[in-house]
C-alpha cells in the first residue's frame, strides 16, 4: 500500500510538471460539498491512504502534506507513517492554513490547481484571493484524478420513495416552500447541488453513499417545476412515475452544465455558494445569485410527523442497545473472546432485527482501552483489540431506520473501574447534564452553551477538541446543518424541531477515551417576561454505565437528572424486553444515591 502511494503521488506529479502546475490540493470533497463521499470521489483516499472523512492532500513537486482535524491525529498519524506525506494538524497555534503554506513555499507567478468541481465557491475565491496577494496563481481547471486510471464508477443504485407516512410533507408541498424562500432572496430559481437537500425535498433516497441514504443528482427548482439530474440508471418505472407526479422532470446526471449554460442571461439562479462547485458558480456567472439556502432550516426543523417516527425508534433503537451491551458485557465476563469488530458485528444484527432498518448511520465506533482516545477510531482486522474483563469500551453506533436517524455513544466498563477512570467519565457525564438540562432564550445559538459541556474538565485543565453537538438529519445524513454546538461561533440560532447531539468527551492518548452522547431536540420550555425560552428533550433512550460514576464529583441536581432519566429509560423499553436483556435494563437504572 505504501509503494503504491508512492506510486500514485508520483503519477500526480509528473501530471502537475506537464501542466505547469505547481502544486495541487486534492481535498475531501465531491461536487455536490458532500461530507461523505461515494467510492467514485475518494480520490483523497486513493492518493494518500488516509480514511477519515475530513482532511486536504497538498502536493509540491517535493512535499506532500495533509491537514486534517483533531478527530483524526491519530488515525492520520498511523496511517501517513512511511507514505512520505507530512501530518499537519489543522487547528492547532502552530499549524499554517494551506494558502498561508503555499505562499511561504511557492513564488510569484507559480500555479496552484484544483478540480473546480470538488471545491465550494466559496472556498475557491477564498483561496484566489489569499494566493493572489502573493502573485500565485489559481487554476480551478486542474483535474488531479485524471492519474486514477481503475476510479470506480459513479453509484448506480435506484432511487425509491420516502413515503409521506415517514416524511410528513410531499414532494409537492416542500418544493412550495422552498419556493417561497428563494423568492424572497429576490430569485426565480434555484439550482441545488447538496445531496440530503434533494433527498429531502424530492422524498428521495438510495444507497449511493455508505451509511447516507442520499442520491447522486442535482436539482433545479422553479414555480413551474423542477428537474432532476440523474443517472437514467437509478430511475425505475415506479421512481419515473413518483417523480413525475411531483412535477419533476428528469435529464441526465452528466447534462447539468450545458443546461446551466443554456439559461437565459435574465434568470436570477439561486445559489448557495458554500454548497455549490466553483465552476458551477462560475458557469451561471451574472445569472447566479448567492445567498444562504432556504432548504436548510425547511429541513432541520422537523414536523410532528418526522418527530413521532424518531421517538419511535429511538424506542427500537434504545432496545437493540440494550441488548447489545447486555450481551457484550455478559460474554466477556464469561472469558469469551470478543473484537472490536465483533462489538459492531453484534450491534448491527441486533439494529437489523427491526423490519424498518435501513443501515448503520456511520461506521460503528468501538475503540477498546487505547483505542478509544481515536475520536474517529476505525477497526479492521489487523488493529481490532480483544476485549478483556477490565478497562473500557467506547461505542459509538447509530442506525438508519426509515423513520428516523440515530447516534448514540456509550462508555462502558468491562471490570471493575479505576479511580480514575471513573473521575474521568464523571467529569464528561456532569457536563453532558448541564447541557442536557439547559433552559436558554430563543435566539441562542449553540457556540453561546458550549461551555456549559466543558466546566467541569476545564476546571482540572482538561479538554477535548471536537464540537459538543451537531444537527441529525431525518432517514437522512447523521451529520447535519445549520446548527451545531462548537467553540467556534456558527450563528444559526437552536431552533423548535432541530435534532442536536449532546456528546463531551474525554480522550487520554493510550490509556483510555470517554464520551458521553445522546440526541436532543429542542423544545419550547416558557414564555415569561423577559420572552420565550427553549430546553432541550432528550430523545436517546439507554442506561449511562452506573458504575462509572463517582458520586462523590455529584451534585444532588445531577443525580435527580440521571434518576429521572434512567426512569423514562426504564419505563419505555422494558415493555420491549426480556430475559437477560430485561435484567440487565433493570439492573442499569436502578437509582443512584449520594
């Protein structure tokens, strides 16, 4: 594998010399700003070796260097070691950005290539601008995967419907709506790349994108109709007749610029420039018009409907947890031999027993001991550690159920815990309370209640680099926008309906990492006179790992939460249960005392 990068590296390079280019930024992207991307975009992957889902390859003519996030240091570092390409570890003080770093290592007048397809419109005159104060040139016509002679093809699956019964809205009626906002952006139309978007507002999905239900397409909106950019492979008899019953036409998934190109120069095309292709942009030109995507907020805020589908299975889900953890606690104990690979294996058949299960939401997260401070942590057969009855195990898992989406992360002991490590998942566990319990103004947003998750390990000088919360799409991607809980400051306001994880966590380089999720939902709390307040429902449904807590690092208030909370726990998925699994529900939410 490493001569191979070598290899391929090599290929880039002597493209990059033909060209006149001299250096090329290969990122984690596609041209619809995906976050996880089909086999047929993972040239990243292919030229580096690196598998994280987030993370830019920069070559020069004698450096390779990839930045990537703090979720994947580790699995970076482990996986770069001997590929010659150089970590950069984005975010920390002394990490350059790539266009900082092009501009102390090129000269004036030297060219940078990207593939303006796989790069936002944003992003891209981001960088012009930063490389042309310095005299460097950006070329958005490079295309660096023209060295991947065996890429895989395109996805191929066939689309499906997402019945109104699971979706609450038609087709017909969102595409009024999102209408309606593109109007009042003073638009006529609206040309949309991002996969979920269309999957939410077609009522769409397929398997195009592993683990997210999304279809490979664009979409172009307007009063009179829409048409959908796709593969005539993916649309059966029954699909062509759905969409066409919403008013949507179909063209192939290659006609999308000659039929951009083609647009008279007085339509007013809007686009959002943070989630459409620099060259897409490029193409519209006068014509485009950029603003924020009405779609967004449309899709994170979800109706009754979406909500009653996910309460219900997060009773499934909370179920097959149960059972899971029941049974991986019980065979260790009983000096089984059990992997990381077989905790997801376990999880996965259990998740699957129920008739509307889809897929797992992203690859299962089971890191043992060491293995758990890799935030992003991936077992395969050469890393999978063998579980022992001491230490513990981080799982972090979800499942795609056709009504809904799910993400939970659980830390459990698998002997007796150290004082340590239950300090440890005390500390995570008070802040995931505090957050779990706030109260906050309408109009807050989720930087402004971030800190409420990170008190407790601050105050010992501790930390974790990863955000608090993200948006969870409906039978769509577990990772979605506008809103999120993070340090850094993203001013969409926690919203009635949104879908938000609540996961701190704590990460120990090779000794052990913690983190503690659950999914919320924001919810009206009061009306006074100081104006509305919002609190957070919690709708992931399984016991917290009693035997790690040290009440001792508890306050009252705490323990009543994790009470209350063990009760609902209880209450909603005994009826579910039985035998074994029953017992062990049973036994983890008994109440915890001072």
């Amino acid at each position: 594998m490493k001569h191979s990068i070598a290899t391929r590296l090599a290929d880039l390079r002597a493209l990059m010399e033909r060209q006149g280019i001299a250096a090329a930024i290969v990122p984690q992207g596609d041209p619809h700003m995906s976050e996880y991307l089909s086999d047929h975009w993972q040239l990243r992957r292919w030229l580096s070796g690196f598998t994280g889902s987030a993370g830019d390859l920069v070559v020069t003519a004698t450096r390779a260097l990839l930045w990537t996030d703090s979720r994947y240091f580790l699995q970076a570092g482990e996986q770069l070691a001997g590929t010659g390409i150089e970590l950069m570890k984005d975010g920390l003080e002394d990490t350059p950005s790539i266009a900082s770093w092009l501009c102390s290592e090129l000269s004036r007048g030297q060219r940078v290539g990207i593939d303006g397809m796989t790069f936002s419109a944003v992003a891209a005159e981001d960088l012009r601008m930063r490389l042309e104060a310095d005299g460097i040139v950006l070329d958005a016509a490079f295309d660096p995967a023209a060295v991947w002679h065996d890429r895989p093809a395109l996805p191929d699956a066939r689309i499906f419907e997402h019945e109104v019964r699971y979706a609450g809205l038609s087709a017909a009626d969102k595409m009024m709506q999102v209408m309606a906002g593109v109007k009042a952006r003073r638009a006529d139309s609206m040309f949309i790349s991002a996969l979920d978007e269309i999957a939410w507002i077609l009522n769409i999905r397929a398997n195009d994108v592993t683990y997210n239900p999304v279809v490979t397409s664009f979409l172009y909106l307007t009063d009179c109709g829409a048409t959908l950019f796709i593969d005539p492979a993916k649309v059966d008899d029954a699909a062509a007749a759905y969409l066409r019953s919403q008013g949507v036409d179909t063209l192939p998934y290659s006609a999308v610029k000659d039929f951009l190109g083609s647009l008279p120069a007085s339509a007013r095309v809007l686009v959002e420039g943070g989630r459409t292709a620099a060259s897409i942009v490029e193409l519209l030109g006068s014509r485009a018009v950029k603003a924020a995507s009405p779609v967004a907020m449309l899709k994170a805020c979800k109706n009754e409907v979406q909500l009653r589908g996910v309460r219900d299975a997060m009773v499934r889900d909370g179920q097959a947890m149960v059972r899971s953890l029941c049974e991986i606690q019980t065979r260790v104990a009983a000096g089984e031999r059990l992997t990381e690979l077989d905790v997801a294996d376990i999880l996965r058949r259990h998740r699957s027993a129920s008739p509307l299960f889809f897929d797992e939401s992203f690859g299962t997260i089971a890191g043992y001991g060491p293995h758990g401070a890799i935030v992003h942590y991936e077992a395969d057969a050469d890393s999978a550690s063998t579980l022992e009855p001491r230490g513990l195990l981080l799982i972090d898992s979800g499942a795609q159920y056709l009504d809904g989406t799910t993400d939970i992360t659980r830390t459990i002991a698998l002997g007796t815990p150290t004082a340590d490590e239950r300090r440890d998942f005390t500390l995570v566990m008070k802040g995931h309370i505090a957050l779990g319990a706030a109260i906050f103004p309408a109009g807050t947003a989720g930087a402004q209640l971030d800190a409420l998750a990170r008190q407790y390990l601050w105050r010992e000088g501790l930390s974790y680099l990863h955000g608090t919360g993200h948006g969870v799409g409906h039978f769509l991607n577990v990772h979605e926008g506008p809103q999120s809980i993070r340090l850094n400051y993203v001013p969409t306001p926690l919203t009635p309906g949104m879908i938000t994880s609540n996961e701190p966590g704590l990460y120990r380089e090779g000794i052990h990492g913690i983190r503690c999720e659950n999914l919320v939902l924001t919810v009206e709390a009061m009306t006074t006179d100081f104006g509305r307040f919002l609190r957070f429902e919690t709708l992931t449904l399984c016991p917290f790992e009693l035997s790690l807590f040290d009440t001792a690092l508890m306050t009252p208030a705490e323990i009543e939460w994790l009470n209350e909370y063990h009760a609902r726990v209880r209450e909603a998925l005994a009826p579910g249960l039985d035998g074994e699994a029953l017992r062990w529900l049973e036994k983890n939410t008994r109440p915890l005392t001072l």
